[in-house]
C-alpha cells in the first residue's frame, strides 16, 4: 500500500534542500537518530556511533538493566560522550512495559487508573499523580532523561498489543488520568511522550508484527481517538510518538509516515509545537516505507524530529552515515525539552513523604490487583 506513495528508492536527497546543511564544525547538536545498545556497558563501537553527528539520544532496554548502580553508571558515560548530552530514554509505562524493575517500584498497569476511576474519580486522578511523579524520579534519580509515556490510545478491547496499556475506553477518561500522569511527570522534572498518535486502540494488528489498518471514518477517529492527544497537547506535553498504523480512510501512510497527519493534523489542527519521535523503524509495519534509509527519510519528511531504530544496530549505523549531513535546527530547539531536569538523588527520593505514598498506594494494587479497594 505505501510503497506506491513513498516509493522504495525514497532518498534523504529528496528532502527540502535547506534542511540538508553540511557541518563545518562538530556542533555535537543533537542528530535526529535514537538508537540503541547491545548490553549493560558500553562497547568501543558503540561510543563511536554515539559521538556521531546523526545520533541525538539513546533508547535502553531490558537487556541494557542489572542493578540501579549498574543503570547510573551506564547513563553517565553516554552522558559523558558530547554535548550537549545525548538524550536517553527508555519504556517505563507500567504493567507489561517496563524494561527496569530490580530496585525500581513496580508499576501497575494504567488500566487499573482506569477502573480506579469508575469507583472515585478524584482518587483515580490523584493516584495517577502520584505513580506518574514516582515513576519519573525513579527514572530521573539515576539520569535517564524521560519514559515514552504515557499511552493516549483507547482501550476498546480490539488491540491486544494495547490492552491494559490504555488507561480506559472513554476518550474524556483517558484524558483526564493522562493529565493527572503527565502532571505528576512534569513536577518530578521530566517530559512526557504521549502515544500513539492518532490512536492505535481500534486494530487488531499487532505494528510490530504487522501493519495494522484502520477501516474507521475520519469523523470518529477526530472525534474520540484525537481527544486525549488535543487535551495533553493543550496541558503542555513535551512529545508525541505517531502509530505506525493506516488509517485508510483519512491518507494512505501510516502516521509516522504521513505529512497529513504530522503536519496537517498535529501541527497544523492542534497546534503541536513539542516533538515528534517516530515509533522504532525497525517494526514490521514500517517495512512498507522501504529499506531502513527510505523510512528514515520517509519520517523526517512527514515531520518527524527524531527517529528510532532499534534492535538492529547495524541499520542505525547506517541510517546515521546518511543522515550525517542532515540538520534541522527547530527540531533541535524542540528536542533541547526533552532532557530531565531536576532530581533528587535515590537516598534523598526514599526518604520523601511523596515517595513512601506512591509505594504504599502502589502495595495497594499488588494486593488486590482487581481493585477491591476500600475507597
């Protein structure tokens, strides 16, 4: 289906020319690639790619995750290789997506706000503060930068992949317990990344294995799915993540492809001013855009600021040798947002009253993860 619009032999050269700048100097601005590492340190190779012009921030894994000690470790060398300091990232959503747990609290999974909130609205709201600022000072308490989180799709029980990830099937309540998540988020010091645009909750496919298709009308799509994201983007949210969905009634790309989407849509309707990571190119459904370079130069184009490749580092080295004289100056203003900001240290983070509350709020969901709750 795409690869009759964006063709395969999609170049980087077909971009606007006055986004194509060659360097005369190592800026070490940041690139507009995320990638990712192999394992818990790390390797020569890997420092090399990270002092590269192209790369922008780095996107940890399970895999890259022993001990808390280990993780600062870790963050401070990437930190250490330029400036200013490459971005880093990681999935600390909760429930099944959350790549760091020895030494971290557990998080429930945002469905369980969402039953919180059909019982007691105001305490559903205030626990999703409360989780969403423990969440972010775990994170930031060891130098991760931000969590792509929190997820804005809808859980209408048709997406498995998206299951308990959503907060719930009402839009206006996804909403609401994302704002009280990203409120929580922003007063720890960290941006949020809302995904995935414009809603990933009504297919069946699986994008990483497939390329899902949305059969639904434009109208209803703009009508419930768009709804959170209008509502975050209006409360301030740093960054969105576009689906690698088709919503084949409104453009023929999926979202992170799509210039209807990115800049008709999020910049143009909502006004977006944050940015916009493209999901991992390496998924199963951007595979219509192309060879790896074709969907990194398919994203870019669409509006996209920065793209992840991931599990593949030999694809990101060389998606980074052909974006090596790739610039985008208000894509780095936007993405300058996204470092983490204030922190408390993890002795002086346990010792806090707010700390000891999330945890005891979040005991209360290891309890009784079906919510008989005393409210």
């Amino acid at each position: 289906m795409l690869k009759s619009t964006l063709a395969i032999g999609y170049s980087l050269a077909k971009l606007e020319p006055t986004r194509l700048l060659v360097p005369t100097e190592i800026s070490m601005s940041h690139g507009p690639l995320m990638l990712d590492l192999q394992g818990v340190e790390l390797t020569g190779e890997e420092r090399e790619l990270l002092r590269h012009p192209a790369a922008g921030g780095v996107i940890l894994f399970r895999r890259n995750f022993e001990t808390p000690d280990q993780l600062q470790r870790l963050v401070s060398e990437i930190h250490a290789l330029r400036e200013p300091q490459l971005l880093v990232a990681v999935d600390q959503e909760g429930g099944k997506v959350q790549r760091f747990c020895e030494g971290f609290t557990r998080l429930p999974p945002a469905a369980w706000f969402g039953r919180l909130y059909d019982a007691n609205p105001r305490y559903a709201l205030q626990a999703a503060q409360s989780v969403g600022w423990l969440m972010a000072s775990e994170l930031l308490a060891e130098g991760v930068d931000f969590s792509f989180a929190p997820v804005l799709d809808l859980g209408t029980g048709v997406s498995e992949v998206i299951g308990d990830r959503a907060f719930h099937q009402k839009p206006f309540v996804v909403a609401e317990l994302a704002m009280g998540w990203t409120r929580g988020v922003h007063a720890a010091g960290m941006a949020s990344v809302g995904k995935h645009f414009p809603g990933h909750g009504n297919v069946t496919e699986d994008s990483h294995l497939a390329l899902p298709v949305d059969r639904r009308r434009r109208e209803e799509i703009l009508m419930d799915d768009l709804l959170p994201f209008r509502r975050l983007i209006e409360g301030g949210i740093e960054a969105i993540m576009p689906a690698h969905v088709v919503y084949e009634k409104v453009s023929p790309e999926p979202a992170g492809f799509s210039s209807y989407w990115l800049k008709r849509v999020l910049r143009g309707r909502l006004g977006f001013q944050g940015v916009v990571f493209s999901d991992d190119l390496s998924m199963a459904a951007a595979e219509e855009a192309g060879n790896v370079v074709a969907r990194a130069a398919a994203a870019l184009e669409a509006g996209c600021d920065m793209v992840l490749v991931c599990n593949d580092q030999k694809s990101a080295a060389t998606v980074m040798d052909e974006l090596k004289m790739y610039s985008e100056p208000a894509a780095q203003m936007r993405l300058i947002r996204m470092h983490g900001r204030k922190k408390l240290k993890r002795e002086k983070l346990h010792l806090d009253k707010r700390w000891k509350s999330a945890v005891e709020l979040i005991a209360r969901y290891d309890d009784n993860p079906v919510l008989e709750l005393d409210l």
